[in-house]
C-alpha cells in the first residue's frame, strides 16, 4: 500500500494490485464455519501441503472447542495454528473463525481488523486515485471506494457486537448479525433530501416515469439488468444510491451473471432481490432496505412503518390517516 500524505509519488499507482485486494467479509459473509476452515486450509496448502495437513487437524479442533464453549482450549489451539499460517491475512481469517463461534474478544479483534482495512483503503484513495486517467483504473478507483464503505460498515457492526448490542438479526450467523448493526448506523445517518409535493397526480406520474426511463438508461439491459422498479419517490434516491454502489462493487467477470431482478415495496420497506450477487452486494443492499424504514416514502423526510392493514413508512405530514 502507499504512504499516508496526498503528495505526488515517483510510481504510477498499481491499480491491478489494487483491484486484487477483496476485504475478508466476502468470506464472512458466508456465516459457515466450516467454509471458513476450508478456505484457511486450501490457502495453506496452495503453499506447503504438509503443514496444510496439521492446519486442518487444529483447526477441526477449534472448531469443535468453539461448539463447546471452550474458549480457554480455542485460545491455546489458536496460539498453536498461527505460526504456521504462511500470511498475516490467514492469521485475520482465523480470528474471524473465533468470531463467529461468538469467542469473547475475537469480536473485537475482526472490529480491529475491518477498522485497519477500512483506513488502507482511504489511504490508497488518497494516494492514488487522482492518478486514474483510464476508464479502467476510474473503475478502480470505485471499487476500492466501496470497499472502505463496506469494510467501515462491518468495523462498527463487529464493534458493536463486542460491545454486547442487541439486533433483530440476532438469530442469524454472526457475520450477517454483525454487519444489520453496522447498517442500522449507517441507514439513520445517511443524508436525505426532502422533496416538494408535485402539483398533480400527473405531475407525479411524470416524474416517476422520467425516474424510471434514468434507472433504465444508467442500469438496465447490459448494465445490472434492472427492469421495472417500483418505488415512491421518496426512496428515488435509496435506490439510485444502491445501484450506483452495486454497480461500482462488481468486478468485470462478476457483471456477466449478475442481475438486480426486482426492486419494490413490501411490508413497508424497499425491497432490492438479486441473482448470482457476490457477498459484497449483501451490505449494499442492507443499508437501502434499512434506510427506507426510516425513510418516508412520498418525501423522503424521517419517516417510520406503520398504518391499518397496509404497511407504508411515512413521515408526519403523509402519515396514513
């Protein structure tokens, strides 16, 4: 990575590597244990096969440790495995293995771990985005600003998971528990812009058919293939912004299977469903969804859920009578 001033360097920036760097919540996202060993495993192995051996030996047993509560034996088991772990990123996926079995301080060594990530991004921003004169490294540039977003998000979710905040996702694996709480920060102090009332129903209709054909121009057919959104104009901007940071995430060889397949309301909040999404989607799209119920609909002032029998987030001024 590069150094921490904004001054010219000698050497052109290395938007390649760059674009190399994928942030461990891509695995996180997985919230399956053993995916995460298989993963530590393969990578050592790829490296010395007969030390991958005894690596797949420790960490059976740390996972089992983790199953049991038995988070002395994880602690010593974890002090066994690291030395032998060829990188000091295999060392970080074995702590997030430990944060997931919920080991007491692992949570706050992955908030760590995401928090650093988070910080060397911005600092290859601001290093080297001013560089970028290619569509192709602009591309770049884009995807690693997304990646700090999304590396901040999970260092506040995982914090505050150390911390002992409770969340509505609280039954599902700890990665996706860790990231509703990183997104719940970052939906309420998302900025929003209030609307003026349209002057007419046709007025509105107006509007939202411009709204829809710009959605269609900047995301549709050989894009992310979005079709019809349907949306109140107060979520416009929720989901322009989702798409403009889905759309900066995808790698090339990601774009060519990747659709966003519906996008709607439904009981009372935005909805964004997606096919063959890398995980990197997931807190994108958490974040819209969260944001819209705080988000009235009609304006896009504050608003919050509710209504008889059918669902909407409104604000005091269009709140259902």
């Amino acid at each position: 990575m590069t150094t921490n001033d904004n001054s010219p360097t000698t050497n052109p920036p290395d938007f390649a590597a760059a674009d190399r760097l994928r942030p461990i919540e891509e695995l996180a996202n997985s919230g399956n244990l053993e995916t995460v060993a298989t993963y530590i495993v393969d990578a050592t192995r790829r490296i010395n096969a007969r030390v991958a051996d005894t690596v797949q030996v420790l960490l059976d047993s740390i996972k089992f440790d983790l199953r049991m509560d038995r988070w002395l034996e994880v602690h010593h088991t974890r002090r066994t495995v690291d030395p032998m772990l060829p990188s000091d990123e295999l060392r970080d996926v074995v702590i997030l293995l430990c944060a997931m079995g919920r080991m007491g301080g692992a949570e706050g060594e992955v908030a760590q771990r995401y928090a650093a990530l988070a910080v060397d991004h911005a600092r290859w921003l601001a290093a080297s985005a001013w560089q970028a004169s290619t569509l192709d490294e602009k591309a770049v540039v884009r995807r690693i600003e997304q990646r700090a977003r999304i590396a901040r998000i999970f260092a506040t979710g995982w914090a505050a998971l150390a911390g002992g905040m409770k969340s509505d996702y609280e039954a599902a694996p700890t990665t996706t528990y860790a990231m509703a709480l990183g997104a719940e920060i970052e939906a309420a102090l998302a900025p929003r812009a209030v609307l003026p009332e349209a002057e007419s129903r046709q007025e509105e209709a107006i509007l939202d058919d411009g709204w829809r054909r710009r959605i269609d121009a900047l995301y549709g057919s050989g894009k992310l293939g979005v079709g019809y959104v349907a949306a109140g104009r107060g979520w416009h901007v929720l989901v322009e912004d989702a798409l403009e940071q889905i759309d900066a995430s995808l790698l090339p060889d990601e774009r060519e299977a990747f659709r966003v397949s519906d996008v709607k309301e439904k009981y009372g909040t935005l909805r964004i469903y997606t096919d063959n999404a890398p995980d990197l989607v997931d807190p994108i799209i958490e974040v819209a969804e969260r944001r819209s119920a705080l988000t009235c609909d009609r304006c896009g002032d504050y608003g919050r859920v509710g209504g008889n029998g059918w669902l909407a987030c409104r604000c005091g001024r269009h709140e259902q009578r």
